[in-house]
C-alpha cells in the first residue's frame, strides 16, 4: 500500500505505482577543481535530505488513478511548501513536492470532451524527502 497524507487527509495511491528513481540516488557528492598552482582540490560530503522520490506508471495500462485522487494532488501540489507524509513499502517518509522538476502531472487515460467524476488518470509525483 502507497499512502499521502498531509494532517487532516489521507490518500492511498495506486499500488502499482513504482518508485522510477530509487536506484539513482548516490547520497556522496563530490567537487573536484584545479587550484591555480595545478593541484587537485576534493570536497566530498553526504547528503543528508533531498532524496527524490518519483511515483509513477510502468506504462500507461497501470497505475490508473480516479479524478478525486488527483484533485486532491493538485490541491497539494498548489501549496507552496507543503509536507506530506509518504508511506511506501511500510517506510514513513516526510516529503514535499519538487516543483523544480515539475511536481505533479496527470493526464486522462481516455479523452473525454467533457470531465466526469469516473474518469481515470496517469500521474506523474515527483516528491523529494526532507
């Protein structure tokens, strides 16, 4: 089970969500410049906070969420600054939207010309843990 949540409201994602970045994280971060007497300057240090988080489709048959889900990660992703609680594969995790890389993004699995309530979603989270 995948769960957002922010004090007053809780949303269980689609379950078949998957977690498309959790294996590019590398907490070591490097520098590495020349000084002007030719020798070699390292800074290395770990992150601690940051860590993307990126929920999305394997492919566009999967992960289809229903239009109040998604108005309510819009609602979210709307407030600036604002803390979520992820649980995902039983691991809590305080998070915020990056709206640097674009946040959230939904699209309709079928176009309608008009909207109903039953309508189902692909969608994008990109949050990072803090």
């Amino acid at each position: 089970m995948i769960t957002l949540s922010d004090t007053t409201t809780v949303l269980e994602l689609n379950p078949d969500l998957f977690w498309s970045d959790e294996d590019k994280w590398n907490p070591v971060q490097q520098a590495v410049q020349r000084t002007l007497t030719g020798a070699l300057d390292i800074q290395v240090g770990t992150l601690t906070k940051g860590r993307p988080i990126t929920l999305e489709p394997e492919d566009d048959s999967s992960a289809w969420m229903p239009s109040s889900i998604v108005a309510q990660l819009r609602n979210w992703a709307a407030e600036p600054a604002k803390q979520l609680t992820l649980t995902l594969r039983n691991q809590t995790r305080l998070v915020l939207f990056r709206h640097q890389d674009g946040g959230f993004e939904a699209r309709p699995v079928v176009h309608y010309r008009d909207r109903v309530d039953k309508d189902f979603y692909l969608c994008v989270i990109r949050l990072m843990e803090i």
